[in-house]
C-alpha cells in the first residue's frame, strides 16, 4: 500500500485510493488521454502540412499561415474540449468509487 502522509488517520481513505488506483491502471483513463492528444492530432496533420507547405512554396504569404494555424489551434482546443467531457465522466465515476469504498470500510 502506498502511504499517504496527510491520510495517516484516515486508513479507509488511503487504502481505497490504493484499490482505485490499481483500477485505473487497469482501464483506459491513460488510453482516453493519450488517445485524445493522438486523435486530434492526427486528424490536422494533413492540413497543416498543408498549410506549411503551401507557406514554403510562396503560395500563402505569412498572415494568412498565421491566420489559418490559430484556426487549426481552435479546432484542436474544441477537439480536446470534447474529450475533456468524456475524461470528467470517468472522474467522477473514480470519486464516487473512492467514497463508496470509504463507505462500505467504515459503516456497517
């Protein structure tokens, strides 16, 4: 069990932390964020490849790469935005199984 110097008194929280925790490395939660960042990404790589390419070659002068990166930013904040509300769900599912577990090791 890993010690939680601030949880010392309070064994019931400490060792449910422990049991989530051992959960999570099992589920997905690492995948999601990972996922996320992988996902996102990958679907802009054409066009700002694009974008670059288009800059290097003289077809767009910089403004327009520099307008056309902060929309491809935008894009990316809102992508990741969305994976955001997916990541809270599993986090308040993580809270309420610490505390269910808290629960169920202190009240009879």
């Amino acid at each position: 069990m890993t010690t939680y110097p601030n949880l010392a008194a309070n064994l019931p929280l400490a060792q449910a932390i422990d049991q989530v925790s051992e959960q999570l490395e099992a589920t997905s939660m690492k995948a999601l964020i990972s996922g996320a960042l992988a996902s996102t990404f990958e679907k802009q790589s054409h066009d700002i490849d694009a974008l670059l390419a288009a800059y290097t070659s003289g077809e767009i002068d910089k403004q327009t790469l520099m307008m056309e990166l902060e929309r491809e930013k935008q894009i990316a904040e809102i992508e990741l935005l969305s994976w955001q509300i997916a990541a809270k769900a599993q986090v308040q599912q993580v809270v309420n199984q610490v505390f269910s577990l808290v629960e169920k090791a202190v009240l009879p």
